[in-house]
C-alpha cells in the first residue's frame, strides 16, 4: 500500500560503500533475478523463488558505529534539507484519492546511538481526514550512504488508530537498512531496507539509472528506478523513481494489477 511516500528504498547490491558503516547483508537462498526479467513472488502462484534476492541467505547483520554517521544527509537522490517539503497525490485502485505531504524537520532523534534526522509524512483522505501520520527518522554514513533507522507511524480508519508498523533499529530485533547508495547503479542483487522479522521487511533493487519521466511539478532526467518488494506482502511489486536533487517524484504499484496504485509528486519546496 503507497502511503508514506518517503517509506523505504536502498543500498545497491552492486556498491560495496555500503560496507563503511560496517556489515549491512541480508538474502534469500533463491536465485535472484535480472533487473528487466519477469519475477513473481510467494503467494497464490505458489512459487517460492522472491522478487528480490537480498544474497546472503537469510542472514542480515549490520555493525554500526554512531561515530560514522551524520544527522546532515545531502545524498543527490534522497537529500533531505530541514525545512524542505514534497507533496503528493495518490490515486487507489477503486478510483480514491488522497494527498501525502512531507516534510523535513529540524529535529533529530538518537536511534542505536546514531544521530537522525527526522522527517514527517502525513496522508490524508479526499475529505481532509489524516488517515496516516509517520515520523521517519534517517542518517548519512562517511560514504553518502543513507539509512532508515525506524518509524513511529499511526494509520486511521473509521475512528480507530493503529500503530502497526512502527519500528525502532536496535529495538526488539530491528534492525536499519540503506534507503539510498552512496552511487546507486543497476544491479541483479537486491538490499535490505529496513528489518523487523514479519513487521518490516522491505526490499530494494536498482533497477534503471537513466531515462526521465514527467510528473505533475516537471520533468526530470537524472533518475533512477527502484523496485520494492517484501515477504509481508509477498504478492505486492512496487517500483519508485527517484530525481537527482529532488528525491521521490513517482510511485507505483505494479502488481497485481488489481491493486495498481500510483503516487506522483505534484509540489516540491526548497527551505528557505
């Protein structure tokens, strides 16, 4: 389900950068697959191979040494200035709407004593109803690296709230991912995102470094897409597109068609 547009995104198997905070592996034992062949996941086809192949066979580690990490996170693809704000405009398979804004705080929170910047997104209905409010917390490694250490997110539905889904690394097993590689390139190995066993699971993989694409606040070709998977919802495919300076500018889900979503960034504000 695309809600919090800045959710999850991250380090490519193909960039041993990745390494400079320390060990960060995850994996599946399957084979992994190319970036533009077919996949298909573990649900009602019955396959057991993944979308996306972490590879290290199921064992996910990552040392972190705060000492290496910056509040201040610049990365071209995720960069994210205090004060900045994206907003965006979702479209649901049953034809509902509802806006997402983000914005960067000044703000930090101390997450397995690293330093992190905090970042809040708020979706809302077509009535103006919150139906998500999320604080993400991120950092930079000394390689230009950035991780997702954990969010504290609260969905609304029909006057009851839930906070499933929230996730804090070095808390109850979870564990931070790289959201966004130093120098992201296309790769045929996936990434761990972020990592809480049947809670948070979500995958990446690079899988285009080039082209452009056209959204609602412009058209941008400095990009790369990312595609998304996770074994909590074995049968969703997402894929993002990311702009050099800008961050996410699209979404989409883009299978099963029955579910297809899509988010596009419609306002972009530069702080200051």
């Amino acid at each position: 389900m695309l809600v919090a547009a800045f959710g999850v995104a991250a380090g490519c198997g193909g960039d041993d950068s990745a390494d400079s905070a320390g060990s960060a592996s995850a994996g599946s034992s399957a084979d992994s697959e190319t970036a533009s062949g077919t996949s298909e996941s573990i649900g009602a086809s019955g396959s057991t191979e993944p979308v996306i192949d972490p590879g290290d066979e199921g064992n996910y580690t990552v040392d972190i040494e705060p000492a290496d990490f910056t509040s201040v996170v610049d990365n071209p693809f995720f960069p994210l200035a205090p004060g900045t704000i994206w907003q965006y405009d979702e479209t649901h398979a049953d034809g509902e709407t509802q806006t997402d804004t983000v914005e960067v705080l000044d703000q930090q929170r101390t997450v397995m004593g690293v330093s992190t910047i905090v970042v809040h997104d708020v979706a809302k209905d077509a009535d103006g109803t919150v139906v998500e409010d999320t604080y993400d917390w991120y950092a930079q490694d000394s390689a230009g690296n950035v991780w997702y250490f954990g969010e504290d997110t609260t969905s609304y539905d029909e006057g009851q709230s839930s906070t499933e889904g929230s996730w804090e690394g070095g808390v109850a097993g979870a564990l931070p991912g790289i959201v966004m590689p130093a120098d992201p390139a296309v790769s045929e190995t996936g990434y761990r995102q972020e990592y809480l066993a049947g809670v948070a699971e979500d995958m990446g993989q690079v899988i285009a470094d080039s082209g452009s694409i056209t959204v609602p606040v412009g058209t941008f070709d400095d990009i790369i897409r990312t595609r998304e998977w996770s074994p909590v919802e074995p049968d969703i495919v997402e894929e993002k597109v990311y702009a050099s300076g800008v961050g996410v500018v699209h979404e989409e889900t883009v299978s099963p068609a029955d579910e297809h979503e899509e988010v596009a960034l419609t306002s972009f504000t530069l702080p200051g």
